[in-house]
C-alpha cells in the first residue's frame, strides 16, 4: 500500500509570491492559513483578504486560534477550508469498502469493470501465518485462474454471437470479475477536507483489519505535520474501540433466512406516508405562507386529477440533467436490498443516503453473471464458489473480520439503503440507465418499480437517463 499526499490548497497569494520568485517561508505553505482567516470573519470585520494576510503573516497565531476555534469552541467547519488530495495506491477491495464508507468526500476509483486484472491481490496480515497463508494463496491463485479462463470463455463466446471484439472485451472483463476476491488490489483519487479527514483518521486506525489501519496510519503520516491545528485527534478510543464488541451485547437470535416482504433483491420497508401527497403538501408549504398542518388540509381537499396537474407544472421544464425540486427532500424511503460485492461496489459510491450494511454471508449464495453460463462456465463457477465458502469458514474461525477477503465480487450481503424522494430520482437516473452496470441496473429498476407502486405520480418522470426523454413524451402526451 502507497498513500501520497497529491496536493493541498494554499493561500493563492502565497502562489502569487512564488510565481514572482520571492522567497516564502515553507512553514506559511499550509491550508491551516486559509481556515484561520475564515475562523475570524465571525468576530473580526477587517475585510477577509486582509484576515488571510495577517494569517500568513503570523502562521503560528494562526495555529493557535484555529486549535482553540476547532477543538476548544467547537466550531469545527473550520476545519472543511482545509482541502487534499491523495492518491491511494494498492488497496485491496475490501480495505477500499472501509475508506468509502465516509461520505463527505470524493472519490475516483479503477474500474473492475474497464480493466483487466493482472494483480493475484494482497495476502492479508491476519493470514500471515501457516497454514492460513498457504490456503489463502492457493485458493486466491485459482480464483485468479479461473478469472482468466471465464474472461476468455465468455469473450469467445460473445464474439461466437456476433458482438464485435472492443464490446466482448469490455463484457467479459465486466462479468469473469464476478470470480475474483476482494483481496485484489485496487487503486483511487480521493479528495477530503480537513474535518473529514480527521474523523477518517481515527475510524480507520480502529478498523477491525490491519491493513485499514495502516491506511489511517498513513494518511496521518501525510498530513499531520502540514496541519497540526486541524487534525489532532486521530488516535481512536474506546468508543470508537469497542463498536466492534455490541454484538456480544445483542440478543441471541436466528431468522428465518427470508428476505423481507418483495419478490426479487430489494423490499421497500417503510416510506413517509402518502408520498405523493408528502411532496405537493411541502411544496405548498415552501410556497405559501400556511403551516405545514395547513398546507396538508389543502391537499386533502385536492382532487386526484388536481394533484397531477401540479406535479405536471412542477416538471414541465425538467430535462434529464435536472436534479428534482428540493421540496422531494422531505419524503423518504427505506429499502433492505439483497445484492453481490459487485453491486455494493456501486450503491456505496451514493453518499447522500444512509447506508447500513450487514457483513457478506455465504448463505445468501452468490450472483452469476449470465454470460458465465452461456459461456458454459457456470459449473466450474459454482465449484469454484464451494471451495471458497469452505475456506472462507476455516479463515473465519482464525479472524472474522479479515475472512472476507478471500470472498468473491459475486457473494452477497444485505443493506439498508435510506434515500429521500430527490437523491433517488438521481440514482435511478443514473443506475437505471443503459450504461450502467447490468447488476446494479436490475436493483434501480426494483427500486423504481417499488417507489411508482406507492407514489405514482411522484415518481412519475423517474427513469433511467437514456428513457427519460420518451418518458416525459409518454407522461404529458394526455395532458
Ligand atoms: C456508468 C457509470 C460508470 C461509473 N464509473 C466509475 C468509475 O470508473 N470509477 C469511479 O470511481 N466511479 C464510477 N462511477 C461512480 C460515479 O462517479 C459516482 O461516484 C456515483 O455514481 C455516485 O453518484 P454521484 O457522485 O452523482 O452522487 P451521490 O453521491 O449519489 O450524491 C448525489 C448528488 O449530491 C451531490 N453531491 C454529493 N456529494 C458531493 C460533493 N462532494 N460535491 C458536490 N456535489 C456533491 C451531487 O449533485 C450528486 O449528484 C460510475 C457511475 C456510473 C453511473
């Protein structure tokens, strides 16, 4: 694992100076200048370019105040002026999940997808020892062989059914991945301010595995010297520590093995009620001086064809790379969703929702990819799957938390994924659209269809980007 501290912001004057060839004290190159002008617009009225010198001018009393502003007062935004770049190189998928996990900052990732796979992956230090190490190599090279036969099964036959040669290519990558680990490294660009990165800091030092530690490690070791001031608390404590020791509190308890209420991979669980009217009642009130109770009478005493003519007015402009009103915000809806590492890799990356995650189970069997079985693979799949479940139980018994690693892209795991009526028009814009990934693809379209089922006209426009505009034909055709 390389964790490199890309770049940082610094006050552009500072640039400016440098640029000129002037000399400028290295201590001043930091982001922490920038946050403690800004700490001090709140009780200072010089005018802010004028803070921002003086805190150059004075780096160490810029340190100072922000330490007393951040950690002492608690006014912690300050720290978000603060902004790095790193590049995160050589981290396996399942330490990825962890990084990912925080929401409040961007990330750019390798594709699986795009491309091929030459890493065999990472041996976990959990596993360092014999006979762990032996059976987790061996069982990794297979599913890395198998990797590259399934790749070129499935090209063949793809070509055999007349795709041309750059789009079996591209299929097969996509779908023989469903065989490899999540111990295969991967790389990203991430992008986080100061407040984030602390927190991150300090969660990841007290991950479960040791690679995700050393991952908190690293970081810190990037930028703590660059900006003492605004992150300092990155050792975790027993808070932190001892989330992992809950479920030795939790009742002793087994399910039936059924998923909730709904037919294929995703059950709605519980929504705001009446959504359709949830939206035009906030709507009202955004717009007219009622109270909310007020605004909820009126659009009881609306008639059915009243309510569609005002969720038409309120997209009759919308094209498909408008975000819906934020008046959807306030209707929400919570979904238990069965899907492969494959498609957690995806449903992770949608940061403006609450995603609660349950760890990968092999009961719930895995997902194959349809082309592995007209390619003929499947059974060799199926076997291949077998033999990991059967390591993935010795491995457990040494180390829970780190067993995952040998796991596949197609086992499974169930999350609860929470969005508001907003976020979820954009995810099914995007996830249910013609290019995206076939796996996540058919979660969108079960999501969209639960969410029409209870607020039709709500979601009325939702679809996938490429559908949007015959949508829209379709919708306002009878008006
Ligand atoms: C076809 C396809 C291919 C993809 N390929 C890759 C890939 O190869 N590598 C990869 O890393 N990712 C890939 N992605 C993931 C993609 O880059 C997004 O991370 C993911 O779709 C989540 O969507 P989002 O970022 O729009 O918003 P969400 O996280 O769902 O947030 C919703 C909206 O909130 C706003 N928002 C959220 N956070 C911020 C922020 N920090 N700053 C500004 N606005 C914000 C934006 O308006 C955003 O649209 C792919 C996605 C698709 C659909």
């Amino acid at each position: 694992m390389k964790i490199l501290l890309a770049g940082y912001n610094i006050d552009r004057d500072l640039i400016e100076q440098l640029k000129r060839g002037e000399t400028v004290d290295e201590g001043a190159l930091t982001p922490e200048t920038i946050s403690a002008a800004y700490a001090r617009i709140s009780r200072n009225p010089a005018d802010v370019n004028i803070l921002r010198e003086k805190s150059r001018a004075a780096v160490e009393k810029a340190r100072k105040s922000n330490e007393q502003i951040v950690f002492g007062l608690g006014h912690a935004s300050v720290a978000e002026h603060a902004c790095f770049n790193f590049d995160v190189i050589g981290v396996s998928r399942l330490a990825i999940e962890y990084l990912e996990h925080f929401r409040l900052a961007s990330y750019t990732e390798k594709s699986q997808r795009y491309i091929k796979i030459e890493d065999d992956g990472l041996i976990p230090e959990e596993f360092s020892d014999e006979p762990f190490r032996g059976e987790f190599l061996t069982l990794v090279k297979e599913q890395n062989a198998f990797y590259r036969r399934a790749f070129e099964e499935i090209e063949k036959a793809l070509l055999k059914n007349g795709d041309c040669a750059k789009d079996a290519s591209l299929k097969a990558r996509e779908d023989a991945r469903y065989a490899l680990p999540l111990a295969i490294r991967g790389q990203l660009g991430m992008t986080v301010n100061g407040r984030t990165l602390e927190n991150m800091i300090q969660k990841l030092q007290a991950a479960p595995l040791a690679e995700v530690r050393e991952m908190g490690r690293q970081l810190f070791a990037r930028c703590g010297k660059l900006v003492p001031s605004l992150v300092k608390y990155t050792e975790p404590d027993s808070y932190h520590l001892n989330q992992g020791k809950l479920i030795n509190a939790l009742p002793s308890v087994s399910g039936n093995g059924k998923q909730a209420a709904g037919q294929g991979a995703v059950a709605l669980l519980t929504h705001s009620p009446n959504p359709d009217n949830s939206i035009l009642t906030t709507l009202i009130f955004n717009k007219l001086p009622l109270s909310f109770e007020d605004a909820g009478e009126a659009v009881r005493e609306m008639t059915v064809k009243q309510k569609k003519e005002l969720f038409l007015e309120l997209f009759r402009d919308m094209n498909s790379y408008h975000s819906v009103s934020r008046v959807f915000e306030n209707t929400e809806f919570t979904f238990e969703i069965m899907l492969s590492a494959t498609a957690f890799a995806q449903l992770k990356r949608h940061r403006m929702g609450t995603l609660l995650i349950q760890p990968y189970l092999t009961e719930l069997g895995v997902t194959i990819p349809e082309t592995m079985v007209a390619a003929g693979v499947e059974t060799a799949y199926f076997d291949l799957v077998r033999k990991v479940n059967r390591v993935y139980s010795r491995l457990a018994e040494k180390n829970t938390d780190a067993a995952p690693y040998c796991l596949t892209n197609g086992h499974r795991r169930r999350v609860i994924f929470k969005l508001n009526a907003r976020e979820l028009y954009h995810f099914v814009r995007l996830r249910a659209d013609e290019h995206a990934q076939w796996d996540i693809r058919s979660i969108a379209a079960e999501v969209m269809a639960l969410v029409k089922e209870v607020a039709p006209f709500t979601f009325m426009l939702a679809s996938g980007k490429h559908e949007f505009q015959e949508t829209k034909k379709q919708v306002f055709l009878n008006e």
